[in-house]
C-alpha cells in the first residue's frame, strides 16, 4: 500500500571496516484510471444503464492484473449501491497468497429525456 516500507538488511554499500548498511524503497502508489485503492482492498465505478438497473445486467471488466472480472445481478440494482466482491482485491503483504476484496459501486445512467 501507498507509505509501506520495505527494508532490506545488509543489502548497502560495503566498506573496509564498516558493516553494510540497509536500503529501504518507499512505495508509492501511481493513480489507476479505474480503481482505487485503500489498504488491501481496491474500489471501482461501474456504470449501468436504467433498463439494466430494474431487471439485470451482466458486465465483465478488466482487472488491474489484466484478468477478466464478471459482474451480474438478476434484481434491481440502486443507485450507488455498492456490490463486495471477495477476494478480487490487491495481495496482502502479510500472505500474498489472499487478497482483499473488490468494492464496486454501481451508478446508473438516466436518460437525458425519455422516448416513446
């Protein structure tokens, strides 16, 4: 996550008659056009239209490790309602085999006017 640190000991220049030193990186995160992140867990928009809001609808994105993540839902969908995707989140640094999870906040589309 953005701020972590990651230390490596003894990894420095070495010296005659002086120990190496550590070398620590700073993480910065670079902003992602679709996702943001907080801690483990990432969060996304996703627009839908209003037809798809009252019955269903069925979306596939692209994850940032560039696997192909599919949504759906066969009931109404609410304005802003937010739909939790477990596990599709970042790695934690603690066990990089789990992940957090994916929170996607759905924004339906009105129409500008209506049509017959």
């Amino acid at each position: 996550a953005d701020g972590h640190v990651i230390s490596l000991e003894n990894e420095g220049d070495e010296f005659i008659g002086q120990l190496p030193g550590h070398v620590n990186f700073r993480v910065s995160t670079l902003p992602h056009p679709t996702f943001t992140r907080k801690g483990d867990d990432l969060f996304m928009d996703l627009h839908i239209s209003l037809p798809e809001s009252l019955v269903e609808f069925r979306k596939s994105f692209v994850h940032v490790d560039g696997h192909k993540v599919k949504i759906s839902r066969k009931e109404v969908t609410k304005p802003f309602q937010v739909i939790r995707i477990i596990g599709e989140g970042m790695p934690l640094a603690s066990n990089p085999s789990r992940k957090g999870d994916l929170h996607v906040k759905v924004i339906v589309d009105f129409p500008r006017k209506l049509t017959q």
